[in-house]
C-alpha cells in the first residue's frame, strides 16, 4: 500500500517531465499540435492540456502511450 501510494505521488513529476519530452520531440520534427493530435487519433485539447500539465493522473497513462505510438 505505501509503494502505490509513493507511486501515485510521484506520477505529477513523472507526467510533467514526459509533457516537456513531448512538447520538444513534436517541435524537433516540426509538428504542431494539431498535427500530433491527430497522428495519436486525439483530441487537439487532449494534447493541448497535456503538454501544459492540466491532465488528471488517471488519464495520462493512456495519453502518454497514444503519444509514444504516434512519434514511433
């Protein structure tokens, strides 16, 4: 119980770093946001949102996978 609760803590860190990673990965390859929403088939908000860090937790597990996929 005290390692997912370590976890859980630690996944605002986790997901801002990754946010930033995405955010120069997309601007490397000269994409705009736009263009990433719609290689991840997501909603321009969605990556909007994310890589501003307004994400719940519980979502950015599934948005970071579709994010990683459409940059493969």
């Amino acid at each position: 119980m005290a390692r997912q609760a370590e976890a859980e803590a630690l996944l605002p860190y986790e997901v801002s770093y990754f946010a930033r990673l995405v955010r120069d990965v997309r601007e490397t390859r000269g994409w705009t946001q736009a263009q990433l929403a719609q290689a991840a088939t997501m909603p321009l908000q969605a990556v909007i949102d994310f890589e501003a860090g307004r994400i719940r937790p519980a979502l950015a597990k599934n948005t970071m996978r579709h994010l990683i996929d459409a940059m493969d």
